[in-house]
C-alpha cells in the first residue's frame, strides 16, 4: 500500500471533517422531515411476536461476569436457542429500553440517537421459528419474516467468505445501515459514527449471550454484494455492515 493512500484510508478514523461540514445545509435544518427510525412493515407481512422474556431469572447475571467470560465462540452446540433466547438478544442489542417526548431511546448509544443500523437474522436452528431471513421491527418488538429458507447455512458461509462457523449456529444477526437516518442531521460527518454505533451493538450481543448460555463471533469479512443480495436490500441506500453468529456453548471463560 503507496503511503498516500494509507494516509487517506487513515482519514476515516479522524474527525478532521467534522469542521468542514456546513451544519446548517444538512436536510434536518432546512427543515425536511426526518426519515423513519424503523423501516416499513409490508402488507400481508407474516409477524411473530417476540416474548417478553427481560425479567427471566436466567437472565440475571452479574455485569462484571459477562464482561469477564466475554469471547468469541466459533463452535457450536446443536442444541437450539429459545425464542426467549432471541428475544432477550434483540431487545439486549437493539431494543427499546424507554419512550421519551415521542422518541424511543434504545439499549445502545447512538449519534444524536439516529441508529441508522437495521437488525436482521438469519435464522437456523431456533425453536419456534422456521429457517429463513427475519427483520426484526424494533418499535413493536417483533419479527418481520422477510422469507423461509432451509438452506441458508451455506449461503451464509459463502457470504462470510468461507468462513464456515457463520452457518454453523443457531442464528447470524445481520446488520445493515440506511446511511440517510444519520445524513439527515450530520452530512458529510455520518459514516465514521455509523460504523462506532455498529460496534456498540455487537458488543451488547456478545454481553447479552453470557446470560443465555450462548456465545457470538463478529464477523466483519464478507461478500458485500451477495450479503445485500441474500437479504433483499438494494445495496446503495442500505448495505450490509456487520454480522455475528450465535449459537448455545458448553461454557465461555475470560479471553
């Protein structure tokens, strides 16, 4: 790599840009409607509701022991997850944790509460739910099935570049941006904070399977033009970013 191109690749990670940008031409001050938080639920959309499964006693563990057995786990147990189990995960990494002045404030940070991050699964092997691609419609709590597949282990590890443990668990969570839900208000300045906010919700994931006896691995190689094609997204104004698979262990310990 020439070192004027790693100086400009380099770029990214700073906030030079931040100064430049004319705060007041971004859409939200001239005065255009702010997109939606979530995306639209199709008509005739097949819907399952998500139990509420927060208060579970399994689920109460010390914060201190999940962040201290927090690791990345690429084996998997065949047993399946709960559809608690994924409830807890989406709610723990995406969720609602409250309504305030009409807005919903989330379990995760995120730039001026913008989430431009839309939380998909991939779904294997969870009982209850049939294999295939679900949205998962954070404002109601609920999953959108997007369409039933049964052989997506493959299509998963092809999308991951081979990397096989990616169809080998439970479930993939898939991330995508929708870059405007940020643009909106920050210009030019939205893309770094995109990719900040993606890392604050996998982390949570990664906390959120110690309490149901699972384990996660980030997943940050992959096709990008087959991973926006599994999911149906048109590749420009929403792209595949980020992906985990999660599947039930044996135990985590501390890295």
């Amino acid at each position: 790599m020439e070192k004027e191109e790693r100086k400009q690749l380099r770029a990214f990670l700073k906030d030079h840009i931040r100064k430049s940008v004319d705060f007041t031409q971004t859409d939200q001050s001239l005065g255009y409607p702010a997109p939606s938080p979530a995306k639209k639920i199709p008509e005739e959309s097949t819907l399952i509701d998500l139990p509420t499964a927060l208060d579970k006693p399994d689920y109460q563990i010390p914060l201190s022991k999940a962040i201290s057995r927090r690791q990345s786990h690429r084996k998997y147990l065949k047993e399946p997850l709960t559809l608690e189990d994924v409830s807890f995960l989406l709610w723990a990494s995406h969720g609602v944790r409250a309504k305030s002045a009409g807005h919903f404030l989330r379990t995760v940070p995120s730039a001026g509460n913008r989430h431009a991050l839309e939380t998909y699964l991939a779904v294997l092997n969870v009982k209850g739910l049939e294999p295939g691609i679900y949205r998962y419609h954070f404002p109601t709590h609920q999953l959108v099935l997007a369409f039933q597949n049964k052989k997506l282990g493959n299509k998963l590890e092809r999308a991951a570049l081979k990397q096989s443990f990616a169809g080998r668990g439970s479930l993939t969570f898939i991330w995508t941006a929708l870059p405007y839900r940020m643009e909106w208000r920050y210009g030019e300045a939205s893309y770094k904070v995109i990719a900040i906010d993606a890392g604050h919700v996998c982390q949570n994931l990664y906390l959120a399977c110690e309490a149901v006896h699972a384990g996660a691995c980030a997943i940050a190689a992959y096709e990008q033009d087959y991973a926006d094609q599994l999911l149906g997204v048109d590749g420009e104004d929403e792209f595949v970013v980020y992906m985990a698979s999660v599947g039930k262990v044996k135990e985590s310990c501390p890295d």
